[in-house]
C-alpha cells in the first residue's frame, strides 16, 4: 500500500498554487518600436495575423487601437507567457506589456465576521480566489473616521466573479462603484459649480474667471466651464446691451404714466358734465 496523503476536512484538494495557475493577465499591448514613429496604422492586417498566429496561435482577439497599438486577448497562460517575451513581430521590432486597467477587476463584498480581521490576514487567505488587494471601506460619523464591514477587493481577472468563498464562508461580489471626482480644495463633487451671472459691464471671459465651487473659492475646477455653460446671447460690449435694456425698461414707465394722465383727465371731464367739482 502506497503511503497515506492528508487532505483537507472538506475533501476538495485546492492547494493555493493549483489555484493561482487559472489567473494571469489576459490583455496585453503591442507596440511598434521605430525610429520614425511608426505604428501599426501603415502595418497590412494579413501580416499582423499571420505573425500572431505564428508566434502565439490562435489568440481570443487583436484589435488596433487609436494610437496605432495592437490590444492581444489571449486564451491562456502559456500564451500569456510567451508574448510577455516577444520583441519582434515577423520583421517588425515591438515591445510588450499588460495593460494597465483590463486585466484586473473590483468587487466589494460585506461581512461581519472579517470586521476584527487585519487587511493583511485578508489578502493572504484570498490569494486562493485571486485577490491581489483588499481596502476597508471608512464612514466619518463626528468629525471620526470609522470602519465598516465592507471590503473593496482587486481580483487578477478581467471578469469580477459571482462570489468567493472566505474559509467556509460564501460571500456574494457586487460591482465596485468608485465615488465622482472631487474638487481639490473641497473635496465637492465637481458638476456642484456656480458661474457667476455676467452683468452690465462685465463680459463673459471675465465672469468665467470669477467662477467657484458651490462649497469654496476654488477655480482649478472650473476650467472646462466654458464648454459646458456657453453664453447664450451675451456679447463682449455690455455697453450696448445696457443701454438698450434701459430703453426697453423706461418705454414701459412712460406709457403707463401717460395712460394715467389720460384716465385722469377723462374722469374730470366726467364729472364736470355732472356738476361735481373733482
């Protein structure tokens, strides 16, 4: 009889490094090393294919991005492997790297039972599940900052999973919604801005400047205010605008003040015919 091989309590055999093997990155960018700035853009795509073909075999996908660079999705990890390795696409001199942002994905999961857990016991038991980093998330109540049983975690996957299973725990992954941007200075969300009302003898350029954010007197956040607020009907001469509302708005006063004379002395003639002295 062979010797005795010890397994876990629950019978499944998943050994942490059997379990690492299914993750590694799956997007890679290929770019054209050249002297003149080429890029792919004057490159034939019968020649791109057979050469990844030829060197990888046959990948999930290659698509040519707007800066001339070549986005690989391949199949596995021995693909993974071996573009990381490539420097030369048939003739063609490239370098290559994992993208930055596809290859990872984030999560956020809520348990009480981690809540006493140190972030670091946390990362190294969900390696397993191919968590790569782990941040708790914080509420201010008073002024304090305090912690919560909600942890955001970064997988090594470009799909977020379902759930993972924390020991004999199964926790269910909701989607990770980051927070808007934020003014630098006040830490309010940055659509929270007021243009100031442009008035007589002010144009618009000069309003513009005089531009803050809803909470303080920052202007960092309010340089592209211009595009999302255009003036509507407003000139640079303020002058002519001026003088002509003030026109508009004495037309009206000299009428009505007319018309009241007139009324007053149709009254008069009224009661005179009547004998009434008014």
């Amino acid at each position: 009889m062979g010797k005795k091989t010890n397994r876990p309590f629950s019978g499944q055999r998943r050994e942490q490094n059997q379990s690492l093997e299914k993750y590694f990155d799956h997007f890679f960018i290929v770019k054209r090393v050249s002297e003149n700035k080429e890029t792919f853009h004057s490159v034939s795509p019968f020649l791109v294919q057979k050469a990844v073909v030829g060197t990888l075999g046959e990948v999930a996908s290659v698509r040519k991005l707007r800066s001339g660079d070549l986005l690989i999705e391949v199949k596995s990890r021995k693909q993974a492997q071996q573009i990381i390795k490539l420097k030369a696409l048939a003739t063609i001199p490239v370098t290559v790297s994992a993208h930055s942002s596809l290859n990872s994905s984030k999560g956020v999961i809520t348990c009480g039972e981690l809540f006493n857990v140190s972030i670091e016991d946390i990362t190294n038991e969900l390696k397993g599940e191919g968590v790569t980093h782990v941040r708790r998330i914080f509420i201010r109540r008073d002024g304090q900052l305090l912690p919560t049983k909600h942890l955001i975690l970064t997988f090594q996957t470009p799909v977020l999973p379902d759930s993972l299973k924390a020991g004999y725990m199964k926790l269910a992954v909701r989607p990770f919604i980051p927070n808007p941007l934020r003014c630098f200075k006040c830490q309010q969300a940055k659509r929270k801005l007021l243009a100031q009302t442009p008035k007589s003898g002010i144009s618009y350029s000069s309003a513009l400047q005089k531009s803050f954010c809803a909470n303080c007197s920052c202007t960092t956040c309010v340089k592209n205010a211009a595009k999302m607020h255009p003036p509507a009907n407003f000139s640079e001469s303020d002058t002519d605008v001026a003088t002509n509302s003030a026109s508009e708005t004495s037309t009206p006063r000299r009428s009505k003040s007319k018309s009241n004379s007139q009324s007053n002395k149709s009254l008069k003639l009224k009661l005179s015919k009547r004998g009434i002295s008014p």
